[in-house]
C-alpha cells in the first residue's frame, strides 16, 4: 500500500497537556476528514502494519511507532487525555508531499491553481499500474488494470517507455477512445509471443478496437466480441497505437495480430508474426480470407463498422498464413492508409476485400508470397492505390503475380514491378490488370527505351479498358513511338524526339483511318485480296509512279469485294 509520513505525530513526536507537560497515556483518534468514520494509519512506510486506534502515548506523551497515512486520503485526528477527554481536533490532514496536497500553477494569465494530482494525471502510464517492462515479467495485469482505469472517462491517452512488455495472459479490449503512445516501433514492444489468450473466434486477436454494436448480450450479429467480465466500456472509435510494436505469437490458429473493428486512429507501428493477418480493418464483413479464399475462416457474421479510419506508417510483415494489411466488409470503407509497408507475409501485402474501397498512398510491399496489392474482385470497390511500390519476387504462390484488381480500382504512378495488362505481373479478375473502368497511371521511365510491354507519355503511361473489355493505352513504342492503342493495335502514332517527349505536328496512322462508316482508308501497294471491305473504302498506293494510279477504291462490298484503280497519275 502507498502510505507517506503524517504531518501530525508522524516520527518522533511528542504531545503535551495544556499546563506543557507530557501527556501520558493520552489517545490519539484517527479518522476519515470530516467524519467519524475510524482510518487505519500504518507503523512504517510499507504501509503493512496498522497502528491501535486510538494510539496509546507513552509515559513521555510520544507515539510508541512511526504514523503513516494512506496516500490520497485526508485524516481528521483528534487527540483525548487518559480520561478520554477531548485535548484538540484537526481535521483534513494529508500525509507530507501527497501530490492531492500539493499544488500547481501553470504560468500566464488565467492560469488557476491546481492539485499536483490533477495535474499528473493528464497522462496515465501503464507504470502507474505496476507494469514492469524488462522483457521477462509478465506484465498483462498492469495492462488490463490500466485499460479498465478512469472508469468515468471516455477515453485517455497512455504512455509506455523504451521497453518491451510481456503480456502472456489477455488480449487488450479497446472500448473507449484510449491511445497507447510508445517511443518508436521496435523501440517499445508489446510483446504477446507467449500469449494463447486471444479475442473470441473468429477474431483471435491479441490486441481489439470494439464497437458497441458487435457485442456478445447486445449484437444483433452471430459472431459478436465477448468482453470479459467487468471490462470498461463498449465503444472504442477513435482509439489508437502510435509509436510501437506489436509481436505476436505465430502458435495461434488463425490468429490475428491488430484487429479494428470500428474507425481508429494509428501511427508508426509494427505488427508482425500473427498466424492469419497482422492488421485487420473490418466491419460487417462474412469472411477473413486470404489466398484466392483458401485460408482463413469463412461464412462469418461480424458486425462494427470500421469506415473512415487513418492508418499512417503502418508496417505488418511476417504473417505465417495471411496477409499483412487485410481489409473486409461492407463496413471497412473510406479508410486512408498512408505509407503502408507489407513485407515477407504468406498471403498478399496489402488485400482490400471492403465493399466500397479505400485509399493507399505511397505503399511499399516486398517478399509477400501470395502478391503485393490486392483489391476484392467486385462492382463496388473502388479502392485507389497512389503511388504504389512494389519489389520484384512477390507472388510465387500465385503464379508470380503482384498485383489482382478489381474492375474499378484505380492506380497512379506505380513503381518496381508495374502492373500492366500485358505484364506477367499482373492476374486481374478477369484478363488483365486495367479491368472495364479501371484507370491506370504510371511511372514507366525504367523501359522508356527498351520497347517494353509499357511505355510512356512523356513521363507516364495512361490506360483505360473499355466496356468491350479491349484496352485503350497511351504508351511508348519502342524508341520511335509513342503510340495509341486500341487492344493490340496501334491506331494513331507519334515520333519522338531526342528526349522522348511527343512531336505532335506528325501523327501516324498505321493501320488507316476512316471518315464515317464507310470510308475507311489504309495504305498499300495492290488492291486487298484478303478481309472483308466496305464500299467507299480506300488503300492509297504507297509506291505510286508515273502512268499508275494513286490509289484503288471498294466499288462493291465483301470479301474481299471488288476494287478499281482511281487517280490516274500522268506518264
């Protein structure tokens, strides 16, 4: 117990009559301030030991022991003679530098005076709860008591040190807006390695953001969170982890590191080892797959809602089974990642599998055996990846692919390995990454001048696939060429110049164009033989000479139809 030395009879004193002589066998009555509630006072500063009350004073008037009082608590004493009659009474006694004693003022005008208590208090630390962080004691008491601290209070904000603290026994319940602030990931840990008490399936989580709405008594839902009895709160929105690692333990079937279940606010952090994924954003989601769908639990009914989350500097690797960053549900949308990294985790680095989408800015992702950007295979999903990175090597468990969109997703600027429909990279929904309204921009400067399956315009490459399911690109062709295509064929091409930007004065038509319906024009040196033509079409005689003509004309539709010379060039 946390006693401190009382400002009366405290140590050595000595009480005296009204005439100065020592009172002898004189009581001395300790109660609650203001009351006659009795108040056990201690013998020493281990607060172990109470002394008698009343204590009986020796023949010289002084307390057999030490007085110590119990921090935070005001005594009244009063003190009686041998014959039991009232000498004095002191009321509201705290023990010396009991912080609820003494007092603050912050400076400039307006400040007003506060208790050192009060003043203390405007950060909690989980050290204030006994947690001990050298990385061997087990510190999950100090954790759930400090969670369940301030029981009147929506939320606060802790602070843990350099430390890494060992937390063998719960998960930690988020269920009111309470913040972790630690030093730096990897710097401060939370260290869950040794720790199989998880959240309730399907969850398994060693660290949960609650919503109200998805809890066991008063969900409407068929997997809602069970807290444990007595735990604070319902609703944890808006709560976050900044500054830390999460390390959890690898031994727990489908278990998962991070789980947010409701809009949360987290910054530079590391969530590494889980079994399923690492970080999971998800709100009235039916399954937590992984895989293509063939790992992790399926057919769920969980409810929360996780829409309109910030997540910056989030970094998830080595997930045994799943992804690093795994976002589900018809409520986990509008959520923004900024610089997220996904690295060396068994499914894909990032998987949005929301119903609407989210944001991804400045991504990177490495190593991530099933791919590194995934968006749900959907009519809904919009989700936008801004600048993405993604390092060669990704996908050996799927067919080397490093990115699977969906047919709305958009893509600006990406870098590494690219996606483009035509490269090995890619596995969309259906033939391609640019899918039917999917819009791609990209840095290509890497291939400018090797011909490669992407090019650029100027600095870019713009594609756009079609309702016909066709792509229609901007993009360079070989070194000479930056071109218009329309699928696989190039329909209108523009010279480079020397820097490889545009000259525009030029365009090329290499496969013709045409003027209306029926009045498409091609180049060639003989009338066609061969594919089907349209009357009024024309091939211009690309090697015209003196006494021939200047080009031949459809006069008859079909295959091939029939042609007549026209343009009767003078001998």
């Amino acid at each position: 117990m946390a006693v401190s030395l009382s400002l009366l009879a405290g140590a050595g004193w000595q009480f005296l009559d009204d005439n100065g002589d020592p009172l002898t066998g004189g009581l001395l009555y300790t109660y609650q301030a203001g009351t006659t509630t009795p108040q056990a006072t201690y013998t020493s500063s281990s607060g172990n030991t109470p002394n008698a009350n009343p204590i009986v004073l020796d023949s010289a008037g002084r307390v057999a022991e030490e007085v110590w009082l119990t921090v935070g608590v005001n005594y009244k004493f009063v003190l009686r003679n041998s014959s039991n009659v009232t000498v004095w009474t002191k009321d509201n006694i705290p023990g010396i530098g009991d912080s609820s004693s003494l007092y603050f003022i912050q400076s400039g005008t307006g400040a007003v005076t506060r208790t050192v208590q009060s003043k203390l208090r405007e950060w909690v630390s989980v050290a204030d709860f006994g947690a001990v962080g050298d990385g061997v004691t087990d510190d999950t008491t100090a954790f759930v008591n400090c969670l369940n601290s301030n029981p009147t209070s929506a939320g606060f904000d802790v602070l843990l040190e350099a430390k890494t603290y060992k937390i063998n026994a719960a998960a930690l319940y988020f269920t009111r807006r309470i913040r972790f602030f630690g030093v730096s990931r990897n710097v401060t840990v939370l260290d869950f390695s040794s720790c199989t008490t998880v959240v309730n399936a399907p969850y398994n989580a060693h660290i949960i953001f609650v919503h109200s709405n998805n809890i066991t008594g008063s969900s409407s839902f068929a997997n809602p969170i069970t807290l444990p009895a007595g735990w604070v709160g319902t609703y944890g929105e808006m709560g976050g982890l900044f500054d830390l690692t999460v390390k959890c333990n690898p031994a727990v079937s489908n278990g998962n590191g991070v789980f947010y279940n409701v809009a949360a606010n987290s910054n530079n952090i590391l969530v590494r080892d889980a079994n399923l994924h690492n970080v999971v954003v998800a709100g009235a989601a039916t399954n937590l797959q992984t895989r293509g769908g063939t790992s992790g639990p399926s057919g769920l009914d969980i409810g929360g809602n996780s829409n309109n989350g910030v997540y910056t500097n989030i970094k998830a690797q080595l997930a045994v089974n799943g992804d690093g960053i795994h976002v589900n549900g018809s409520d986990a949308n509008a959520n923004l990642f900024l610089h997220p990294d996904a690295s060396s985790n068994d499914g894909w680095g990032v998987n949005d599998a929301s119903s609407l989408g989210n944001t991804y800015v400045q991504g990177h992702t490495a190593a991530n055996a099933y791919g590194a950007y995934r968006s749900r295979p959907s009519s809904t999903n919009r989700s936008s990846f801004v600048s993405p990175y993604a390092e060669s090597g990704q996908g050996t468990d799927n067919s080397n692919t490093a990115y699977e969109m969906n047919t709305r997703a958009i893509i600006l600027g990406a870098q590494g390995v690219t996606p483009d429909g035509d490269f090995p990279a890619i596995n969309a929904e259906n033939d391609g990454l640019v899918a039917h309204q999917t819009l791609s921009v990209m840095d290509a400067a890497n291939t400018e001048d090797t011909g490669g399956t992407f090019g650029r315009l100027g600095r870019g490459l713009l594609a756009l696939r079609t309702t016909d399911g066709l792509l229609f690109e901007v993009k360079r062709s070989g070194s000479a060429y930056t071109s218009l295509f329309y699928g696989s064929v190039a329909t209108i091409e523009f010279h480079n110049t020397s820097n490889g930007a545009i000259n525009n004065t030029r365009p090329n038509f290499p496969n013709g164009f045409s003027s209306g319906t029926a009045h498409a024009q091609t180049v060639g040196t003989a009338a066609p033989t061969t594919g089907t033509w349209q009357r009024g079409n024309v091939v211009w005689n690309t090697t015209p000479s003196a006494g021939g003509y200047a080009g031949w004309i459809c006069v008859t539709g079909g295959t091939p139809g029939t042609w007549k010379e026209f343009g009767a060039i003078v001998p």
